[in-house]
C-alpha cells in the first residue's frame, strides 16, 4: 500500500506552516532587498572605478553620499589628479539612502591604490559595509 498516513500529512502542514510564518514577512519588507541592492551596486561601481583607473592610467575620483557615488575622471594621463570628466557607468546607478562613508571622497590613482593613508570604509542601514583598502585599492 502506498500512501500517506493522517500523520504524516499533519507533520508535513505544520512544517509548511511554520516555514511560511518565518519566511512571508521577509519578502514583505523590500527595504531589506533594496538596502542589499544599493550596498552590492556601490560596490560594483567602486570596484569599476578602480579598474577604469589602472586601465586608462588615470586618476578617478568618487564622492560618496547618502544617496550615492559620483565618479569623475581625469581628463589627462598622470601626474594630473584633477577629476573633471564624468565616468560613464555600464549602467545608470538606481541610488538609495543611507550610505555613511569614513571620507566624503577619495582618488584611485593610476596605480589602483587610493590617496588616502587609511582604509576607507561605507557603511549601510542594514549594518553591512564596504572597505576600500588604502595600499591597494581592493574594494571589498
């Protein structure tokens, strides 16, 4: 005889049950899916500035602030630092809220490591964060 006995089909609604207690109110709150997609896009768009940096040899600059990072890249090779072109991005960054940085902006030097002597570090709501490292430019 195959089939289910009555108890065991009560076990398996009572494990669906409490399953769908603990799960449904996460995917009711989109901040926290929102706050994780602003968080993994600024990194992406960090670690993009540093490898337009060491690619086009030159310095690119990022300003971070609550809603977001702006990058600007020099319009000429070393030793000018000064940022005055836009960085086109892959795509258009979409923004959030809530981004606190230790620097309101820093530089990827052609090098690929920033000119800051200290690591740079965002932080978000949801507690999750960002490091830059300041030697060698490693977003993680």
């Amino acid at each position: 005889m195959g089939g289910f006995t009555l108890v065991e089909l009560i076990v398996i609604l009572i494990i669906i049950g409490v399953l769908a207690v603990a799960a449904i109110p996460r995917f009711m709150d989109q901040s926290v899916f929102e706050t994780r997609g602003f968080h993994d896009e600024t990194m992406s768009l960090l670690r993009y500035a540093q490898k337009a940096a060491i690619a086009q040899r030159r310095s690119v600059c990022v300003t971070l602030n609550a809603t977001g990072v702006t990058m600007m890249i020099a319009g000429t090779a070393p030793p000018s630092t000064t940022c005055n072109s836009a960085l086109a991005f892959p795509s258009a960054p979409r923004g959030g809220t809530g981004l606190s940085a230790t620097v309101g902006s820093f530089t990827f030097l052609a090098s690929g490591a920033t000119d800051k002597a200290a690591n740079v570090s965002i932080s978000f709501p949801d507690g999750s964060g960002i490091k830059v490292d300041a030697v060698t430019g490693y977003v993680y």
